[in-house]
C-alpha cells in the first residue's frame, strides 16, 4: 500500500474520533445547540458551548457517523444548507458574547441534492466565508478526517488552520479529480498524488499552519495533547488587538 493511499484510508476510516467525541472529550460542560432557525437541525452539523481552561468556546463541527445507521442519520458527513446556516448562526452568537470559536472538519463535501440546492447550498456556503472573514473573535479550524471541497471551507476561514497528521484536505475527491481528469476514477490514487492533499504537503505550501502528529498516540493521548495546543493558542490569539486579528486572517488567505 503506498503512503497516500495509507493516509486516505485512515482519513476516511469510520472509527475515527469524530466532531463530537473532540467536542465532548476537549471541552469541559459541553452543551450541543440545535437548529437554524429557519428550517430543521441537520444532523451533519454538531455545535455547541463548551469550557476550555475554564473560558466559555463555541465548538462547531461536521459530524461522520460511527455506523451505518448514525451515517443515514448524520447524511454521511455531507452538510445541507441548513447544517451551515446552524454553523454560522452559533458563530453570530460566539461574536455576540465574545467566544472564541473551534471548528473540527471531516467531509467529503457538501450535500449535492436537490432539495439542498433549492435551498441555497451555494448561498449558504457563501455566507459562512464572508461572515467567518470578519468574524470578531479568535477562530481556529481542525481537520480531523477528510476536509473536501467548499463544504470543508465553509468552515475553515479562520486564524489557524490545523490539521492531523492523517488527514487530506483538497478541492475534490480524488475520486472526482480522476473522473474529471482522465473520465476513470479509478485512477484516484493517481490524482491523489498530483493533488497534494496530505497534512505535510500542504503545511509546506502555507495551506495550513500546523500538522498534529498521530504516530503512536493513543486516542486519549491525541486528544489531550490537541486539547493543550488548543488551550496555547486561544491564549496567543486573544492577546491581539481586534484589528491586527481580522488583518492577519485577511492577509492569510489573500496570500493565494
């Protein structure tokens, strides 16, 4: 098995630690929040208030299922419009009462149906990256598994981007890559090579700005020591001023 195809498996292998078990084990107290307020609660978007070292943190996630059964229910990753306007609704109400905001991303992307479409996926998507540009409070992005596509971006307009060490992060599926490349997607893992997709690659392009090792650690390892990274850098980005945060993250992503 080659080293992107390892990485690709273990990104997308199903037990793996999810939005919520990082949302539940990570922060003190959590309480998962619900709805958009204008449609239903999508199950593919967790979100809530939690205890980081004591301070009050939003925490917003996209959630993959453990099972069959909890993918049905959670749509298999795959945010519908309503799951983003959830997203974006706790965000507006971490500005409101000056929450830092933590994001922890694994989707292949944004659910492609019709209904989402008819509802503004497109919009919605939309709105989470203008808002997130000049959210006034710190926010860090995670990417815990597969980050596909604007539907991971709708979440990852942030002051840090991280990711572990065994995770992608990409335009598209190599899948999707291949089929649109060569009309064979079965050469994905081909794609995946030219891609540059995996953790390191990007760190070394400036795509992201840490990479959290995985290698021999134990799940409650990995979670305490993201759990201490966490805690370090919320503390450096509080101290800045307003205005010197929202330049440095317009600056981040104005540099591609």
């Amino acid at each position: 098995m080659s080293k992107i195809t390892r990485i690709i498996k273990e990104a997308r292998d199903q037990t793996r630690l999810t939005a919520l078990d990082f949302a539940r084990e990570i922060f003190d107290d959590f309480i998962e929040l619900h709805g958009d307020r204008s449609f239903r609660d999508d199950g593919a978007v967790i979100g809530g208030i939690g205890k980081l070292n004591g301070q009050a943190v939003t925490v917003v996630g996209i959630q993959k299922g453990k099972n069959l059964q909890d993918n049905l229910r959670r749509n298999f990753g795959q945010p519908h419009p309503e799951g983003y306007r959830k997203a974006l609704r706790l965000m507006k109400q971490a500005e409101k009462f000056g929450r830092p905001v933590v994001t922890f991303i694994n989707t292949a992307g944004a659910y492609p149906g019709l209904g989402a479409e008819e509802r503004g996926q497109g919009e919605a998507i939309a709105r989470n990256l203008l808002e997130m540009s000049d959210l006034k409070v710190p926010i860090i992005a995670l990417i815990i598994g597969e980050g596909g596509s604007g539907g991971a971006l709708a979440l990852a307009v942030a002051d840090k981007v991280w990711m572990l060490e065994n995770s992608i992060y990409a335009v598209l599926s190599p899948e999707g890559f291949a089929s649109i490349l060569w009309k064979d997607g079965s050469r994905a893992m081909e794609a995946a090579e030219l891609m540059k997709i995996t953790s390191h690659e990007l760190l070394e392009m400036g795509v992201v700005d840490k990479v959290l090792s995985e290698a021999g650690l134990s799940k409650h390892d990995l979670l305490a020591s993201i759990k201490q990274e966490l805690v370090s850098e919320l503390a450096s980005l509080s101290q800045l001023p307003l205005d010197q945060l929202l330049e440095n993250r317009y600056q981040r992503f104005r540099k591609y």
